[in-house]
C-alpha cells in the first residue's frame, strides 16, 4: 500500500494523539511529548494496517517519523 507523506502524517498524528500541524518527516520522535511506549505499540499497529512488515529492531533504531515513513512499501 502507497501513502503519501500528507496522509502518513495524518494517520501518525491520529495514532500517536499530537497536532497534525505541529509535525513532519524532519520531526524527531523524542521530540513529541507523546512519544511513550503505547505511542510504540499503537505505530507497530500503524504500520501492520499499512501493510509494511519491519525486520526486528527497525522500528526502534528510527529517531524520526521519516524514519518510520521508510518502512511502509
């Protein structure tokens, strides 16, 4: 499944509950003060929903939302 960026964003906001507006592909996770470990556990269900299947330990060597953009095909 394809997302562009615009809706990533979106659908990341909406998970992790911080302001649409307040983020982008630049933004440093431990930057976002919802960045916690249901935060983790809510994008690992992210990123099930959009089909993308990270190798073990790659969700937790990404330091941006970029980063976690990368792993969705």
């Amino acid at each position: 499944m394809t997302i562009s960026t615009d809706k990533f964003l979106d659908r990341f906001a909406e998970t992790v509950m911080v302001d649409r507006q307040t983020i982008s592909p630049t933004t440093t996770l431990r930057s976002l003060e919802a960045w916690d470990s249901m935060a983790l556990v809510s994008v690992v269900a992210l990123l099930d929903e959009l089909g993308a299947k990270p190798t073990p330990g790659a969700l937790e060597k990404c330091q941006t939302i970029g980063d976690i953009m990368a792993l969705v095909p």
